[in-house]
C-alpha cells in the first residue's frame, strides 16, 4: 500500500514538472510538423492560446524550406494576429472567426461586419465603435454589390468606422445615385477631406443635396462660397443655405438676396435670418408677396429669426392665404410673440388643410390664447391621429390641469403616438386622478411605459403590483417594475431586486441595478459588480452608475472608457448634491436660451452654474441660442440631471461642488476624474 502510494506521488510530482514542456512555444511549433493530423491539431489549439508568446518561433519556422510546415505557421501567424486585434466580445460572439478571416477574402470581413452591426439592435448595443473599426477597411473592399455598399456606408457612418473612408470614397465614382449620395453624407461624416473634390465633380453633373451637407459637415466654407457662382439656380440656392451655418459668411449670404432668381432669393432669405442679418429685413419682406410656397415660407422664417416686429402687418396679410402657409405665418407671429394677432389667428383653427391646423394650434398654445381651449378639445376628438396629438400638446400646454379630463379617452387611442403624449401629459400634470384608469390599463394588457407611469403617480400601495408585474412574461414590463420598485422605495424588497441581476435579459439586470443603487444598501455590491463583465455594455454601464450611488469606485474605470457617462462619478464624490439633481424636473414650460435655462434647472437643485472661461466661441453661441417651450414630453419624464444633460452642450460635462455646479469641457472632465480616482 505504501509502496503504491509513493509511486502515486512521484508519478504526479513528474506530470507537474512536465507539464510546462509540453507547452513549450519551440516544442509545439516543431509539432506541427508532426505526421498524425490529431497532433498537429492539438499543437495548432496550444499554439493558438499561447498568443503572441509563440510568434517568435512561428516567424522562424514561416522561413523554413519545409512548404507545408512554413504555410501553417504563417496561417498562424494570421490567426495570433487577429485574435490580438479583435476584442474578446467578438471572438465569442463569432466563435472561430479568427481562422475564417484568417483564410477568407475581403467579403468574408463584409459579412462579418454587417452582421456584428445588425447585432447590434434597439436598446441592446453588444459592439462599440472600438470594436468593429478593425474589420472597417477590409470589409469596405469586400462590398461587393449596391446593397452591400450602402450597407457599409450606413454602418461606417453610424460608428464612426473611418478607416473605411478610402474605400467609400470609391463608391463616389458608381452608376447608383443613390449610392454616390449615401457615400458622400457618410465621408463627411467620417471627415474624409480627400473627398471635396470629388464631391465637387458631382455637383457640376448630378444635383443631390446630400453632396452639399457633406461639404458642410467637411467645413469646405470656400468650396461653397465658390458655388455661389454657379450657373445652375439650385446649386447656388442650396450652397447659400448651408452657408448660414457659418455667421463671417453674411456678406455673400447678403449679396444672394439680389440673385434673378427667385428660388435662390428664398433660400438666401432664410440663410440671412440664420446669421442674424437684420440689415437684410428690407429685401426679405417683399418675399411674403410671392406666390410660390417656399420662397414666403423661407422670409417667414427669417423675419422670425431677426425678430422683425415692424413685418408684423405684413405677415398678418399672409394669413389670408389657404393652405399650409397659413399656417406658417401663424408661427411666425407666436415666435414674434404678436398677441395682438390673436383674434386674426383663432377664426382659422378649424382650417381644413391638416399641415395649417396643427401649425395654427401650436401658434396659439404658444401665445397663452385660452380662448382657443374649445377648438382644441374639439381637435382632441377628430379623426386624423396626427391633429389629435397636435390638439393634445396644445390643450395641455394652455389648458393645464383642466386638460386631464380630456386626456382619459386619449390614453387608450388607437394610435401609439397619440397615446404616448397622453400618458406623457398625464406625468407633466401629475394626474394622480388617472391613476385608476391606468391600472385598469395594465389589468387588460400591461405596457412598461403605463407601469412606468404608475410607478411615478402612485404611491407605496403600488408596491404589490411592481412586486407581481417584476415577475411578467415581457422582459420590458419586468424592467419597468423593477425601476418602480427603486422609485417607490420598496427597500425591503432588495432580495427580489437582488434575484433579477441574474435574470436572462439585460435590460432586466440593469433595471434591478438601477433600482438597487436608487435604494442604497451595501449588500447588493457583489452582484452588482458581476454585471461590470455583462456581454452588453449598456447592463454593464448601468451597474457602473449603481456603484456610484452605493458609494463603490469599482465601476469608475468603466465610466472612465465612456467620457460621456463621467457624469455619474459626481455621485461618488457629491452624494448630496447629486441626489438633488435626481429629483423630478418641474418647472412647467421654459422659454430662454440654453445659458439660462441651464442656470434655472441648477437654481431648482439650490446649486449655483460657474461657466469656465475658455468655451470655445461655437459653444458659446450654442449656448445663446433661444429655445421656446421645451415641452413636457420631457418636462415630467426626466430629472434635472437628465434635463441638463438634454441642455449641455455635447463637449461639455459638469462636477458637483459644495453648492456649485461647475461647467467644463470633456477633456477637462476627463483629467479631472483621471487624477480625483488615483
């Protein structure tokens, strides 16, 4: 017995030494030399998990005379390669893609590419940008048909792919059409500059305005300035139309405005109003005499732009007209702010052309007109879905509170649309009084955007029912009553919430998550940390963000790879201040620039805005601009957080201090947590 168990041990002491010579790189590249197929397929597995430890001796063996033994180690070398250059997710999404892109031609990258990005669907982003850039070039070669190349424009221009830019730059040169104008938006989108003069070539044969949104987004400014001497009307009037995004260019937008042609007039019209050329006020009031639609449509809008009270009477004339352009002229003198207008607007609520109505609607919400309440009822209740909502948003504005009897029959209406908004005006007007005919609604047929907004109208007695819907068939109902249970506070209930991290659907275990750190409570930590490895970034980013709240760094380097979710590392460090920037937004309707209403959501959080200085002149006249009536389609739904977030500036974040929210660049913000998590 002893003697066996001695020999046990040494057998094993020897397994545990030899082990590691078995995987010896010059040891497994020699195997493959070997004459069984099994053996050369075992060292080829070996070889492949090794990675790039073994190259150096695969690099040697691709330079033996040996074809065989020399083909296999180059192949190899491919596969180490791309095992390297593709990120984990792919290879297990794709198992054995290495080998197929390995020993495949471009289309087998086409393919591979166009069905990552098709993975991609709705709410659930399984790759990011980082992700599939590597299989951009190639994939681009491989396109083979009209199809395929739109398809390749449209995922490069969606993730930003631009290592595919020189590849699509040749699709400029198809037979398609629409294919040359898919490709040019998506080069200016990938900011291919090589492409204007091509791009430029194309407008001399074939008009196609997305040619010209290209140039702008490639700020080829003297490109379209060079246009304006075109010898075809609508060239110049489409160059001087993007040319207004640029306000050093209202000397030739000015000059434009004297162009023979009148479709060129219009747009420059509408050009002078966007740089704030009120010298041009004199040339664009004529225009509202012109019979033709888009040249009146455009001087409405600059007189607009450029506040022009004194072209009141003009555009009152205007209202004369039938049609959509009635319309028009009516929001143009809401944006004027022209209440003495209002009994000339009123008689044309009920205008039987559908696109003036719905306009004429928002005119007078937008110009407080309660007397026009009735016909807006009346809108409420007709049969086309598109003036019911126009109706809907404009009683709720002007009507306030007395608008929720009449929003009963609008949330169960046959149009989703239409339906939404109601339920969304029932959250803006905190509709408690609904309360009953939504739980009726979740009897019949639950929704997570009705469970959502018991969730937000209730009170704890809601409680039961989160617990049950948490439970549902619908992976969205679960989710919505996963984040009610969060929002009503139901803390008790942590060992259900607990329990759904591990449910089969992501946004399931992201909602627990969110619902978690809403509640506090260490003891979720672990299983909130075990979906930072989730296969779907968005799960794992929320658990990111729940951490914070529950006072945990784990998920700040997370946050830290996506500048734009920064943000939530404030709730680390300023839980206090973060929490009152959670609350509910509700301020009613908002008129102001940006700037202001800005400082007005951080007022309502009792935080004060300090605005760096070094804002680039392009966010600075961003942050001027004037925004009319946000709307509560937003208003109610989203918290000051969000509302801000809605407000920033994209190149822009802010940080929490002690009774301050500081506004900075993307960059700054980056630094700035870089060295705070040290």
């Amino acid at each position: 017995m002893f003697y066996n168990q001695g020999m046990a041990t040494v057998l094993l002491l020897l397994a545990t030494l030899l082990a590691p010579l078995q995987d010896d790189p010059k040891a497994l590249v020699e195997k493959l030399r070997a004459e069984r197929p099994e053996d050369r397929e075992d060292a080829r597995r070996k070889l492949k998990a090794l990675g790039a430890a073994v190259l150096p001796e695969l690099e040697r063996l691709a330079k033996s005379p040996d074809a065989e033994a020399a083909a296999q180690a180059r192949l190899l070398i491919r596969v180490i390669d791309l095992m390297r250059l593709l990120s984990p997710r792919l290879l297990k999404e794709f198992p054995g893609i290495e080998e197929k892109l390995a020993t495949g031609g471009d289309e087998v990258w086409t393919e591979t590419l166009l069905t990552a990005a098709d993975r991609n669907s709705g709410r659930l982003i399984l790759f990011k940008s980082a992700e599939l850039l590597p299989l951009a070039d190639r994939a681009a070669r491989g396109a083979k048909t009209t199809d395929q190349k739109l398809a390749i424009c449209e995922v490069s221009r969606g993730y930003s792919l631009r290592s595919a830019a020189p590849t699509i730059r040749g699709f400029l040169a198809s037979s398609d059409p629409h294919l040359r104008g898919t490709a040019a938006e998506a080069l200016g989108v990938l900011r291919h500059q090589e492409a204007i003069p091509d791009i430029l070539k194309l407008i001399d044969d074939d008009f196609d305005e997305r040619y010209f949104d290209a140039l702008f987004t490639l700020e080829a400014k003297a490109e379209l300035i060079a246009l304006l001497q075109h010898r075809e009307p609508a060239v110049r009037a489409t160059a001087v139309t993007h040319l207004s995004g640029w306000p050093d260019t209202k000397p030739h937008i000015l000059k434009m405005l004297k162009d023979p042609v009148l479709s060129v007039r219009g747009k420059a019209a509408g050009a002078a109003g966007r740089v704030g050329a009120k010298e041009a006020i004199p040339l664009i009031v004529p225009l509202l005499q012109n019979e033709e639609f888009d040249q009146v449509y455009h001087a409405l809008q600059a007189l607009a732009d450029l506040e022009a009270k004194e072209a009141i009477p003009d555009i009152v004339k205007v209202l004369d007209r039938e049609g959509q352009i009635r319309g028009e002229a009516a929001v143009a003198l809401a944006r004027l702010k022209a209440k003495e207008t209002i009994p000339k607007i009123l008689p044309h609520l009920d205008d039987p052309d559908g696109n003036a109505q719905m306009r004429i609607a928002g005119a007078l919400a937008s110009l407080g007109a309660k007397e026009a309440i009735p016909g807006l009822v009346k809108m409420t209740k007709g049969d086309n879905f598109v003036l019911r909502q126009s109706g809907l948003r404009a009683l709720v504005k002007l009507a306030g509170k007395e608008a929720i009897p009449h929003l009963r029959p609008l949330l169960t209406d046959p149009n989703r649309r239409v339906a939404y908004d109601a339920l969304e005006a029932a959250l803006h007007l905190q509709a408690r009084e609904l309360l009953p005919d939504l739980l009726a609604m979740i009897e019949s047929a639950p929704s997570e955007d009705v469970v959502a907004a018991v969730a937000r109208l209730g009170g704890r007695d809601q409680v039961p029912l989160m617990l049950k819907l948490g439970g549902h068939e619908q992976a969205g109902v679960r989710a919505s009553a996963l984040r009610g249970l969060g929002r009503l506070g139901a803390a008790e209930h942590r060992a259900k919430l607990d329990a759904r991290l591990k449910d089969s659907d992501p946004e399931v275990r992201a909602a627990a998550a969110e619902a978690l750190g809403r509640l506090g409570g260490r003891e979720s930590i672990p299983g909130i940390e075990a979906l930072l490895s989730d296969r779907i970034d968005q799960t794992a980013l929320t658990a990111a963000k729940a951490l914070c709240l529950l006072g945990s760094k784990k998920g700040a380097p997370l946050l830290l790879e996506n500048p734009e979710e920064l943000v939530h590392l404030n709730a680390l460090r300023s839980p206090e201040e973060w929490k009152r920037l959670e609350a509910d937004s509700r301020n009613g309707y908002r008129d102001g620039t940006d700037q202001e209403l800005i400082e007005k959501m951080a007022a309502q959080a009792k935080l004060m805005v300090e605005w760096p200085k070094d804002l680039s002149e392009d966010i600075r006249a961003g942050l001027a601009v004037q925004r009319s009536a946000l709307g509560w389609t937003w208003d109610e739904a989203l918290s000051i957080r969000e509302v801000l977030r809605v407000l920033l500036p994209e190149e822009t974040d802010f940080i929490l201090e002690s009774g301050r929210l500081r506004i900075v660049t993307r960059e700054a913000a980056q630094s700035f947590w870089r060295a705070w998590l040290r």
